[in-house]
C-alpha cells in the first residue's frame, strides 16, 4: 500500500479596493463628455439637418 503525501500550498490573496478620487474625476469627466458629444451630435441632427427633409 502506497500512502501519497499531497504537498498543497494555499496562496493567500489579499484585495483592496482603491478608492483613488482623481481615478473616478477623471473617468467621470470622460464619459461626461461622451455624453455632451453625443447630445451635441443629436441637437445638430434635429436643428439643421432633420428640416431639410
């Protein structure tokens, strides 16, 4: 009879989140502007170039 010895290492990992604020202001004003860009491209859609038709 063969007796195995079973060599498991655990790995132990340790997750913090950061909460860098300059990280989110900056993502934020990003997609703040997508979305001023976006309006902006609809509100020309709808002034100039929907009465034309």
């Amino acid at each position: 009879m063969v007796t195995r010895q079973n060599n498991v290492e655990i790995e132990e990992r340790h997750v913090e989140k950061k909460s860098d604020s300059s990280l989110v202001a900056s993502t934020f004003i990003k997609y703040a502007a997508y979305i001023i860009i976006f309006f902006g491209a609809l509100y020309f859609l709808a002034r100039y170039v929907f009465p034309m038709f």
